[in-house]
C-alpha cells in the first residue's frame, strides 16, 4: 500500500497560527503542480540531470507532507537518474499522483 | 538579529520564516529565491544572519558563501544529510538543518547563532597589500622585454606556453600560466579558468560563464566564478 500524505509537521509548525496553515498550503498547492509539471517535461525528455535537480526539490515536499518512506525513494531515485537510470519511476511517479490527489482535499 | 533567507523553494522559506517568527529573536527582512538577487541585496545592506539553501539550480549555496565579501553568520538548509563535512570548511557557516527543519532543532541553532563568533578572515584590500611592482620582464629570444602589467589584458596557456595579449601586442612565452600567476599582483589579476588569467580591471562585460576584455571572449570555469563575483562592485 502507497504511503500517504498528512499535514502533521505543517500543524506541528503552525500551532495556534490558523494564518500560517492556510498561507502554507496554499504554497504547497501552488508550488507542487508546478514542480510536478516540470519533473514531466523533463523526464519525458530523458533530461536525466534536470530531473535529478527537480527530485531533489520534490523529495522536499514528501518530508513536509510526513512521506519518509517516499523521501528514501526520492533520494535514490535522485542518484539513478544522475547515473543515467531511472528504476524508481514508476513507484516516484506514483507518489505524485498520490500527493496530487491528496492536496485536492486539503 | 536581521536575516535573510535564500531557498528557491517557496515552502522551505515560508517554514523558515515561520520558525523565525516562533523564536521572536530574529527578524526576516527579506527572503530570495535565487542567489544572485542576495548579493546584489548585501552589497547594500548589512545583516546578521542569512538562512541559505545549499542546493539551488544555477548558483550553489556553497559558490554563494564563497562570493562574499564580508560574510555574515550563515546557517546552511540543505535535505542531503551528508552536508555536514563540506559546511564546516567555511567559518562563517556557524550550522546547518536538514529539513524538514523542527522547531526543537531550530531552537538550538539559534543558540549557535548567539554562541558562534564566526566570521570569515578580511580579504586584505589593495591598501593593505604590499606595494607590487607595475612592470613584468618576459624573456623572448633571450632578450627581456618589458611589460607594463597594467597593458596586459588576458593570459593565456597553450601547451608549454603562455600567451600574453596587450592591447597592442601578443607575446609568446616559455613558462606555465602556474608560475607567471606568482609574479602578478592579486588586485589587478584573476584566474577565471585553468587556461586563462585576466586582467580584472579591463572587463567590459559578464554574460553568462564568459567575460569579455577587449575583443577576447574568455571562458568562465564553474570553480573560478565565486571567487570572480565576489571581486566585482555589483549593484
């Protein structure tokens, strides 16, 4: 079973401050589509070091949204493509869609 | 205490921020998502901390600390936790955070913030330097010909050689661009690439990982271009 988002360490972080869950999200609702879209063009194009680069801010957001197990994904899916290989896509990819739905509900 | 966060990432300078505002002790004034926009804000403005991410596209957070001129204390985000070793080589660097960065962890490094004393040994400035000469002897067809540093533009190795282009003239010369750079005082003269020492003063212009002196176009190599940066007067 695929590892789910959560919004433990934005809560953690915001406390009391409703203010800053809200403007967060929105960051991460705005910022994640972008990098998503990005992380396509460039692995649709077999750009193998740009995509290392766009993982490497991706993974990011899998340790905000408390996907540690995607985390370690991401990190060696981040060293294959530096290597020229991608093995990891398919599960990589569906940590995407799974966050791309999540961020739908939040 | 003034910050400044660098991330090119908007969620990792709002979570910073965030934690800024949780600790009340220091004041973010400006955040950027890209490095190059913090130089130019530092040349203007004096602060006291700078959060910097150290993996951006284009201009690393390490080529950034080694851009500046007088660093502030610099406390390094990065999500690779093998980062530790690279981050202490630089004095100002008084800790780095892996992210997700908690508030616990935040905490103790505002304390290395308050404890650390760390700041980068002052570049002496061309005042302070000793006197150097203003004429450099090349020895051609065992006749020695004068040059007057100040004329030359760019030099450049080929094989065994060395190239040294004035304004008017070429010189060809025996040596290595090793040995020739020890005899070149350090405020006029740049290395910018392993094959190319330029005349710092007779830029004309910078674009992209070339500068242009004169009519020559000389490579900028990766390596060479903080040190290069951090020597310009940018705006």
């Amino acid at each position: 079973m695929i590892e789910q988002p959560n919004l433990s360490y934005i809560d953690e972080l915001a406390g009391d401050d409703e203010g800053f869950r809200g403007q967060f999200i929105d960051v991460v609702k705005s910022e994640f589509p972008l990098e998503k879209d990005e992380y396509f063009g460039h692995i649709d194009n077999s750009r193998f070091k740009e995509t290392a680069e766009i993982v490497h801010k991706l993974k990011h957001k899998f340790n905000i949204l408390g996907m540690h197990d995607s985390y370690k994904l991401a990190v060696t899916y981040e060293m294959e493509l530096l290597e020229g290989k991608y093995e990891s896509k398919t599960k990589f990819d569906n940590v995407l869609a799974t966050i791309e739905e999540y961020i739908k509900t939040i | 205490m003034n910050c400044i966060i660098i991330d090119d990432e908007a969620t990792a300078r709002a979570i910073v921020k965030q934690l800024c505002t949780k600790v009340e002790e220091l004041d973010v004034i400006e955040e950027f998502d890209n490095a190059i926009s913090a130089i130019k804000f530092l040349n203007q403005n004096s602060i006291d901390v700078i959060f910097l991410d150290v993996h951006m596209p284009g201009f690393s957070g390490v080529d950034f600390v080694q851009t500046l001129k007088d660093p502030p204390k610099v406390v390094m985000t990065t999500s690779d936790t093998d980062f530790a070793i690279a981050a202490y080589e630089y004095e100002c660097i008084v800790d780095y955070l892996v992210k997700p960065i908690t508030l616990e962890r935040f905490q103790k490094c505002l304390l290395k913030i308050k404890n650390s004393s760390a700041k980068r040994p002052q570049i002496p400035t061309a005042n302070q330097e000793n006197a150097q000469e203003e004429d450099l002897y090349i020895n051609i067809d065992r006749r020695l010909i004068k040059l007057k540093l100040n004329d030359i533009l760019v030099i450049e190795a080929k094989g065994d050689y060395i190239e040294i282009k004035t304004e008017k003239e070429e010189h060809r010369v025996h040596t290595t661009l090793k040995k020739i750079k020890e005899k070149l005082p350090e405020k006029l003269f740049l290395q910018i690439h392993r094959s190319y020492i330029i005349n710092f003063t007779k830029i004309i212009d910078i674009e992209d990982n070339s500068v242009l002196i004169a009519k020559n176009v000389v490579p900028i190599s990766r390596s060479n271009r903080p040190e290069l940066m951090r020597r310009l007067n940018l705006l």
